[in-house]
C-alpha cells in the first residue's frame, strides 16, 4: 500500500481500496502534484481492535503504529494510524482498506 502510494499508482491501489477511499485518494495525489514521496517503514506493529458483521459486509478496525522516515534527511517519527478495512460479502472481491484515520 505504501510503496503504491509513494508511486502515486491509482491502478495498484485501486486494487488495494474501496472506490470511495480511492476518489479521496486521487485528490490528494493530485494535490501532492509531481513531488516525489518515498517513505520507509522502520518499525510496525498492528493490532485488530475488532471484526464486525454487518448487513453486506464484515468491517475490521485496525491500529498500526510505528516509525517511518518520509525522507533520507528526515529523522524517524512515530505514528499511529486507525484503518477500516471491509469485506463486501456479495462481492466476492476480498478484504478492501476502506478508510484510514490518523491517531496521533
């Protein structure tokens, strides 16, 4: 997911998300413009917080924490980050990160 983003690839990240994640996704790219992105994930630890079965499809809650440098001059920071990821059970497609919320 990182690496797609960094590459501002829309077609794999497309795979990745839910159509209205990937619209959001879009404008931000496009706000970003030509600048180039390289993140490096330096630590990860993720923790499910829960699964719930909906009418049309099952959504898990997710915490990932950890360190990334968004450049090479840049020290490590920490972060922590709540995502949605959904499971549209008529779909037959797979799990989809439907949104994703900054904690810290």
């Amino acid at each position: 997911m990182q690496a797609a983003w960094d590459r501002a690839d829309l077609g794999a990240l497309g795979l990745l998300t839910t159509g209205p994640l990937l619209a959001e996704l879009r404008v931000q790219l496009d706000d970003r413009g030509q600048e180039s992105n390289r993140t490096e994930v330096l630590s990860l630890d993720a923790r499910l917080l829960g699964l719930e079965e909906m009418q049309e499809a099952f959504v898990a809650s997710v915490e990932f924490s950890g360190l990334i440098r968004e450049s090479g001059q840049q020290a490590p920071a920490p972060f922590r980050e709540l995502w949605l990821l959904a499971n549209v059970k008529a779909s037959g497609r797979g799990w989809k990160l439907a949104r994703v919320q900054s904690l810290s």
